[in-house]
C-alpha cells in the first residue's frame, strides 16, 4: 500500500478580471520595488502593501472580490503618484 503527502490546500481569493493597463501598473510597480498582495484574515481578506521591503497593512478587512479589486486600486494609487513619466499615458 502506498501512502501520498496531502497536497495542502491553501486559501485562494479568486482571480480579479484585471486589464492590460492594470498589468502596466503592476509591473512598473514590482520594477520600482512596490509590491501588494492580498492575505487571509481568518475567512476573510486583507492586502497589504509592501513599500521598498517595508510592509503596510491595510487596516480594512474584505470579503475576497473586494480584496482584489483594492489590491489593483493600490497598484493604480502608486503608479498614479510615482510614475513621473509624462508621456506615459497609463
């Protein structure tokens, strides 16, 4: 009889229909050292914001929609104050 590791079943908070523009903003983002991420909270979800390697937690706690629309927000947040490109249209 042969015996097989349980694959662990992490929490998932779905997938966030996300638009070229928000994967411009995301990956300026991560390039400039700003990351965020959503996380369980219990049955719930937070995103938390991680700033040059300095973490920041939003205080709010989401149902799993929510939290991945906020997580595109953020990215959308930072993009919009730090990119100074202005011929950047994004």
């Amino acid at each position: 009889m042969a015996f097989y590791k349980k694959t662990a079943k992490g929490k998932n908070p779905g997938s966030h229909p996300y638009t070229n523009e928000d994967m411009k903003r995301v990956n300026w983002c991560m390039n400039k050292g700003i990351k965020v991420a959503v996380i369980p909270n219990g049955t719930k979800w937070q995103v938390e914001v991680n700033l040059n390697k300095k973490i920041h937690l939003d205080s709010k706690i989401y149902e799993a929609k929510e939290a991945t629309e906020k997580m595109y927000k953020y990215y959308k947040y930072y993009y919009d104050k730090y990119n100074v490109n202005t011929n950047d249209n994004g």
